[in-house]
C-alpha cells in the first residue's frame, strides 16, 4: 500500500468522523425543536421543555460546529433547529403591542410563599414601596396570614379572600377595592386550592381575579395531574367579564397546556412587557437548577401591560412578579 492510498483513507476516515460528530450535536436541538413546536411533552420531557430557553442559546453551538466543518447538511438542520427555537423564545425580550386600554392603572403581586416560609415583612415592604392593589398567594399558611397582618398588610390591602391551609394547599387574595362574588376552588392534582374574587377598581368594569396554582410535574406519576389542573384553569372572556389569572403555574411559555389557556384570550403580562426570560424559581434546595419562568399574570388581551418585574423574597424558593396593567375604561 503507498504513502498515498493510506493517507487517503485516514482523510476518508477523519471526514466521516467529522460528519457523525455534527449529526451527533445537530440532532437533539433539531429534536428538541419538533418537540416544543409540535407541543410533544410527556412523562420526564414535561419538566426538561421548561429549559427551552437554554437550549435555543446551546443550539447555536452545533451550527458552529457544522459551518465551521463545511459540514452543508448538518449545518442546514442545525440553522433550522436554531431558529425555530430561538424563535419561539426570543420575543420574550421585546415589549409587545398593546391595546389601547385608557382606563385606571393597576398594580397586582404575585407569590408562592413556600409552605408559608417566606418572609412577611418583605413581602409587606414590596406592597408598601410599590403602591400594590392586588396580591394573590399561594402556599399560603395561617401563620403566615397571621404575620402579614401584623406587619400592616390589613391596613394596605384591607379586602380579602383567603384560605390559609397547613402545607402547601393555601391560597389567597388581598386588595385594595371591595371584593364580590368571592370563592375558594380546589384543583384536582394536588389539591391546591385558588381562590378568587371579582375586583370593583373605580372607573374600570368588573375584574375577576384568581390566585392560579396547579399541579407540579415533580415527578412522571403526577404530570396527568399536572395537564388536568392546567386545563381546568378558567379560560378568557375575551366578549364577556375581564379576567386575571395570577400565581405559579408550574408551567413556562414553552409547555404546550398554558400556551392554549393563553390562546383563549389571555396574555402573559411579562411576555408582553419584555420581560419573559426572568427566571421566576430556582435554584431550589441548592440544586444548581437554572432559574426558569413558572409564575405568570396572565391579563385578559384587552388590558394594557405597562411593566413586570421580579424580586427576591426570602425564605421562598419562588421570586414574586409584580405587573403593572392598565384597565379599559368603564
């Protein structure tokens, strides 16, 4: 054998090597993208699609890898499996349009309070500093309950719905305007309860508003749980009442059950203010989970989104959201 046919055959070799490892790093984003476009999530792919974000970013990586290779194929995949990710997730970056909405502005506050763990007077201080009219909770305790009134939430937001629960299944609504046509409903999953009320804010029409929280897919046995609490949310009105959903949804963007309640009539505040990528819980326990976006305010679409934003309260594994909408007018 020459020099030459055994070099040509080691150059044969290296380019299929080449080409394995870039079909190698282009499938999974290219399969990811079929799953999350298609809404494909099932058993342990529930909780894996709630990183979509991450990977529309590491995507990038096997296109790189391909054009860098001259690899036209792979390249061609890997570009279509980028964008189509990058797509989905990076509006979420960008304010949206919003409607002309020319009635009060509201300051609504959601948080998951961790089997009542969070620390009140944080949570008081964040109503007292940004003016809050609403605050939906879940986890919420009686000790808790107890605490927040101590400190004063009775004084700021004196009209309430609540139903504090030992452990996990509490929920509850605090706000400033007068409540009617309240009520505690319970979820199927795991039995966390919302609770609900409709909101007579002055100069705006009637607002329903319910504390959101169903079930976690902690595990593969519970994701039926989870589909089931998820669709049993209350849907939009887009003809009829105005309708505010607010709380841990245990779902992102990227799961296909929100994304349909949405679809009813809803939009997600923070998506439509640019601020869809703040991570909303995790790390948790001191896994080195990267945070992701599982609490929401999702607004009836005649509402108008002026800002979201997030902040830390201590003792919770969840950050609280804070959205400030605008109303149409009555």
């Amino acid at each position: 054998m020459t020099t030459g046919t055994r070099q040509g055959r080691i150059e044969r070799r290296g380019h299929r090597v080449a080409t394995a490892a870039c079909w190698l790093g282009v499938v999974p984003g290219a399969a990811w993208a079929a799953l999350r476009l298609a809404g494909l999530e099932r058993g342990p792919l529930v909780q894996a699609v709630a990183f979509t974000p991450y990977v529309a970013v590491g995507a990038l990586a096997p296109l790189v890898l391909a054009l860098a290779l001259r690899r036209r194929w792979p390249a061609v995949v890997a570009a279509v499996a980028a964008l189509a990710l990058i797509g989905v997730v990076a509006p979420r970056a960008f304010a949206a349009g919003q409607p002309g909405a020319d009635g009060p502005t509201l300051r609504l506050l959601t948080a998951n309070l961790l089997k009542g763990g969070a620390d009140p007077r944080t949570l008081v201080d964040l109503v007292r500093a940004h003016r809050v009219d609403v605050l939906t909770v879940q986890e919420f305790t009686p000790q808790i309950a107890a605490e927040l009134d101590r400190r004063g939430l009775a004084e700021l937001l004196p009209y309430r719905q609540l139903n504090p629960e030992v452990g996990t299944t509490g929920s509850g609504i605090y706000a400033r305007f007068p409540l009617a046509e309240v009520g505690v409903r319970r979820n199927q999953g795991f039995f966390f309860t919302q609770a609900y009320g409709t909101l007579a804010v002055p100069g705006a029409p009637p607002l329903r508003v319910e504390s959101a929280h169903p079930a976690a897919p902690y595990a593969v046995e519970v994701v039926p749980d989870w589909w089931t609490d998820l669709r049993a949310q209350p849907p939009a009105t887009p003809h009829g009442r105005l309708s505010v959903l607010a709380g841990d949804f245990n779902a992102t963007l990227d799961h296909a059950p929100l994304r349909a309640l949405i679809a009813t009539g809803y939009a997600d505040a923070a998506d439509q203010a640019g601020a869809g990528l703040a991570g909303t819980w995790g790390p948790y326990d001191g896994d080195p989970i990267p945070p992701v976006t599982i609490d929401h305010v999702l607004v009836d679409h005649r509402i108008a989104v002026r800002s979201v934003t997030v902040h830390d309260v201590p003792g919770s594994d969840h950050r609280a959201v804070l959205a400030e909408i605008r109303l149409p007018a009555a």
